[in-house]
C-alpha cells in the first residue's frame, strides 16, 4: 500500500545559510564557512531533478527554500533545468536581497514567488519579527518593482505572501490581506508560529522527540492569551476569502486554527499529520526528511528519490507521524502547498483528514 504513495509536495532546502536574524527561526546561526563545501553542487542539485522526472514525471509541487534560497545564485541555473523538464518552479524568499535580483527572477523560469511579510500598516513588526531594520521596505519596494515589470513584460510571475500569525501582529492580518488584493498578488497565506526549535539549520544534526514532545508552557500560554482576538481575526478572513480576498488557507484550516488557539491539545486529537505521505524534502547537504522535525531517511547522494522513498526509515517515519504529539501539522505543509494559482480544491489536497472534524 505505502509502495504505492507518492509524494506530492517536494522541497529543495538549497542552503541554510540566511542573512536575516529572525526570531522565530535560527536558520541564521549557520555558519558559512561551516557548510559551503558541503552544500550540494548544481551538477549534484540537476542529478536529482532527473531521478524525482524520472520516477514522479512533472505531477507534484515544487519548490527552492531553506534558509535563504536566493544567496544560492545557481537557483537560476536549476530552475532552467527543472523548466527544462515541464517542472514548474516556485520560490519561498524573505526579500531581503532580491532587489539585485528582481529582472532576473522575472526572466527566470520561476513562476511563483512567496514572499515573507509579517506586516503592512507597521513596518516595525515585520523588521522586529525578522530582526533586521529596513527589510520591509525592501519587500514593498520590491514587490511595486515587480508590479512595474509586470505591467510592462507581460510576463508572468505569481507574488504571493506568506505571513506568520504571533500576538503583536494580528491586527495587520486583515491590512495584510487587503494589501494582497490591492496590489494583485496572487495570494496570502498565514501560518501560526510554531515552536522555533522546529526551525534550525540542517547542519546542526537535530532530531525533535516528536513522539514526547511537550509544548512549553510559555508559548500555550502565548496562544491562548491570543485566542479570543485572533479567533474575530480569522473569522474576519474567512468572510474575506467569501468576499473573493486572495487568501490561500482554505476554510478548514482557518477554523483549525482557532480552535488550536483556544486550546493546542485539542489539534493532536483532531487533526492528523499526513507529511509522511506527501512531502519530499531534500536539505542542502543532501539528506532527505518526510517530516522536518525528524531524522533524515536517506540521503540523495546514495539513492535515488524512489529508493530513499520506499526504504524502510521512510516507512518508520510514516509510522511515528501517526504517533507524534507536535503541532506543527497546522501548518501549511500539511494542509496544502499550492501557491500555483490552482483551482480552490486543488488547492487543499487533504480535505479528507477533516471529516470527523468538520463532516463534510
Ligand atoms: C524557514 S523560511 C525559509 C524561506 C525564507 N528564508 C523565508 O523566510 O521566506 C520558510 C517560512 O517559514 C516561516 N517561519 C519561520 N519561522 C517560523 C515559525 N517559528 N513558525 C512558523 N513559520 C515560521 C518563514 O516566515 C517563512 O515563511
Ligand atoms: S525564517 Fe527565513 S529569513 Fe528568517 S532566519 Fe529563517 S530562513 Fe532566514
Ligand atoms: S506534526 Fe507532522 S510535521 Fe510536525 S513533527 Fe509531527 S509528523 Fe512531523
């Protein structure tokens, strides 16, 4: 039966190094000259390209992030190479430097950017939350550029958001979305803030005890301190995606998370994490993971994705999933990871995991 799975949402993690000081996020703390020699190579980048054509053709989602995808300037060359292939190419980026880029991208086969912006009226709660002055600046003045590019090319490039939910920016949510619409993004999607031990560099070797993980009372209290706001927040967007606001979440997902705010426990005895059967991702040194916050199943430099996909570390990771006890199966990888501007079902690809949630 597992034989017979395959993954639909596949992930190039194409370095951990960043040149932002997020505080949700320690990718930063990657040391360069750590990790440079043993990043894969393009050739090494290409290979694996042909191994996930061969075995999967161009049918799964595809996406560059890490860290800082764009400090790897052969992103260029292997987006090529993928487009060569039918593979449709999309991008996560924090912005911070792509205004050296911003021609480029546009020529590029990527066809889909995914900007992090965490606020539009306070430019302040975004700088704070990615620890670094003048970057939201950057995003807005890239994303008028682009604006310019487009109108004037013609050329096709989807601009979507991707914005963390955390107390002190909830009242830019709505703005957020606004924003999205009036500036012809493709679309928004929020994502809570989950624990930042989830988020490291993969050079650091690190397993969470997903099966004992225990949230710290901290960041429980922190959510539910936000609940009852964040719950009129939510229902706000889900009349504004009624409304035809470009919001990505589907409906489910919005009513998940408010019911995650008011009480986290009740998401592990509802909701199922499906990663193990959908997701491929490849960090910068070649090891492969189904689940971020478990060890890696294979390595690519060894195997071919198929091989590392039917192995038997795959197959315990699909098993420990259904026993894990994080809550990061509110996010959006386990809900959809479609910013290709499909239609609304295609987009959330796990509806069934909600039916004895939401009976439909
Ligand atoms: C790890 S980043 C990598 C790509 C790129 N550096 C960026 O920031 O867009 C991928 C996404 O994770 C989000 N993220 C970072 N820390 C997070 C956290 N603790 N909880 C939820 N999402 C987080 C980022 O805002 C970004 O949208
Ligand atoms: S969230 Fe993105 S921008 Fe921030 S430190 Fe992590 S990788 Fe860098
Ligand atoms: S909830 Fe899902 S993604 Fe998160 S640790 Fe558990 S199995 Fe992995």
């Amino acid at each position: 039966m597992t034989e017979e799975l395959k993954p639909n949402q596949i992930t190039f993690d194409i370095t951990d190094r960043c040149q932002m000081r997020c505080v949700t996020c320690s990718k930063w703390k990657t040391v360069a000259g750590d990790v440079l020699s043993k990043e894969l190579t393009t050739q090494e980048w290409k290979k694996v390209l042909d191994g996930l054509h061969e075995w999967l053709g161009t049918d799964f989602w595809f996406c560059f992030s890490g860290g800082e995808p764009f400090l790897r300037p052969d992103i260029f060359e292997i987006s090529e190479y993928a487009a060569s292939l039918g593979i449709n190419v999309a991008s996560m980026t924090n912005g911070f430097s792509i205004e050296h880029y911003l021609e480029k991208i546009i020529d590029s086969p990527i066809k889909s950017l995914n900007i992090s912006l965490n606020s539009i009226k306070d430019p302040k709660i975004h700088d704070t939350s990615r620890g670094r002055e003048g970057s939201h600046q950057k995003i807005i003045n890239a994303i008028n550029r682009f604006n310019e590019l487009r109108a004037t090319t013609g050329k096709e490039l989807g601009i979507n958001l991707s914005t963390i939910v955390f107390p002190e920016n909830l009242d830019e949510l709505v703005p957020l979305a606004e924003f999205a619409k009036a500036n012809y993004l493709g679309g928004i999607m929020f994502q809570i803030m989950d624990d930042k031990e989830s988020f490291h560099g993969y050079n650091v070797q690190r397993a969470c005890p997903t099966g004992t993980y225990k949230m710290p009372d901290e960041l429980k209290k922190e959510y539910m301190n936000m609940a009852n706001h964040a719950c009129e927040v939510f229902d706000k967007l889900a009349e504004m995606k009624k409304e035809g606001y470009p919001i990505f979440n589907s409906y489910e997902q919005l009513e998940a998370i408010k019911m995650f705010l008011k009480n986290p426990d009740d998401i592990l005895k509802s909701i199922d994490c499906r990663v193990g059967e959908t997701n491929f991702a490849i960090d910068p040194y070649g090891d492969v993971r189904l689940c971020f916050n478990m060890a890696p199943v294979g390595n690519i430099r060894e195997n071919s994705p198929k091989e590392i996909w039917e192995n038997n570390l795959s197959k315990a990771c699909r098993k420990a999933t259904s026993k894990c006890k994080m809550y990061c199966r509110l996010l959006n990888c386990n809900f959809k990871g479609d910013f290709l501007n499909k239609k609304e079902e295609d987009k959330c690809p796990f509806r069934c995991f909600f039916k004895k949630l939401f009976k439909h």
